[in-house]
C-alpha cells in the first residue's frame, strides 16, 4: 500500500541521508522523497537532522536540503524548535560562510537564481506537484521570517562597525536590513539606528 511505501521511505531517508547528501543528484532525490511524505515522516527526517545539523549548514549540499525542509514543512514551530533555534546559536561562528548565510537567504528570497544554481533549483522543485504541503508558501515564509529577524537583527546591530566595511560579502545583512524597510516599522529598529550611527 502507499502508506507502506511512503513509511519505507521515511525510515529509508533517516538513515541514508549523508549518503544522499553527497552529491547533488543525492540532493535532488532527498528533496523529491521529502517532498511526498506526509507531515508525521517529515518529522522523522527532521529529526534525522539534528545532529549533524550543525556539519550540514556548513556543507556545500547538505545545507541546500536544510533550505529545502524550512521552505516546504509546514509546521514552523517545529521548524523553529528543531532547526533555526539551533542554527541561530551558531551565527557568531559561522556567519562569514556563504553556506550558511544561504540558508536564511532561502528563507528570505526562496527559488531566488540570485543565490542558488539551477541544479539548486532544480532539486527544490523536484516531485513538487506531488507535494503534502498545504499551508500557502507565502504564509509559511512570513512565520519563518518572524522566527528569524529579530535575532539576525541584534546580531548585526552588534557587529555592525565591522559588517559595514564590506557589506557586498554579506547579503544576509542586505535582506535583513530591507525586511525591516520593507515592513514599514524603521523607527523601532535598533538595526536601523545602529546603521545611521555607523554612517
């Protein structure tokens, strides 16, 4: 039966994920596979990625299925809890890594060929007419921005002076500082103030 199947691939996805992970067909796979399970197996794949969450946000494929599960879970509690909590804890050390500046980078411009190849493309897609997600894609992307902005917000407020000199190498800090414009709420914004003092 389906159920069965997709059960099967659940368990098969937990455990072979650094295998899939290896290269970018593996890639396209686990994004395909991860796209039909249903909410309760994509908690198991989710789980299957906590420990080696940190090794794979670093990784040059492995943090492309970590933009893949934020932009199509639709449970952002979860999402928040088992994953961005964690990544968030570690931006201090690996802020300067393009790899994982592009996760949040998924999340602020999903699908954008800005940051990702086709290939990249390519596997977020994959199986994508066969999805189980049923919240609306821009939905699910504004709770995820919540999550996300006001600590990347206080992160560079913080380290501001530094950031400045070279704002071209971190686009992260450019889609976080046109979120807030983009929400309409400067006055409020510590990041902001921070930025005009720094000019």
């Amino acid at each position: 039966p389906d159920s069965e199947k997709i059960k099967w691939l659940a368990e098969t996805m937990k455990e072979k994920l650094p295998t899939l992970l290896a290269s970018k067909q593996g890639l396209l796979v686990a994004c395909s596979l991860f796209n039909v399970l249903d909410a309760k197996d994509r908690k198991l794949v989710v789980k299957a990625v906590q420990e080696p969450l940190k090794e794979m946000s670093t990784n040059k494929i492995a943090h492309l299925f970590l933009v893949h599960v934020l932009n199509n879970l639709d449970d952002t509690v979860i999402s928040k809890k088992k994953i961005l909590n964690d990544l968030l804890l570690t931006i201090d050390e690996n802020i300067a890594d393009k790899t994982f500046q592009a996760i949040f980078l998924g999340i602020y411009a999903p699908n954008s060929k800005r940051y990702f190849t086709s290939e990249d493309l390519a596997a977020f897609e994959a199986n994508q007419e066969q999805t189980t997600s049923k919240k609306n894609s821009d939905v699910r992307r504004e709770e995820l921005i919540k999550i996300v902005q006001g600590p990347l917000e206080k992160f560079f407020e913080e380290n501001m002076s530094f950031y400045l000199r070279d704002i071209s190498r971190n686009a992260l800090l450019s889609k976080v500082m046109a979120q807030r414009i983009e929400q309409g709420d400067t006055k409020s914004s510590m990041l902001i103030d921070e930025l005009f003092r720094q000019v």
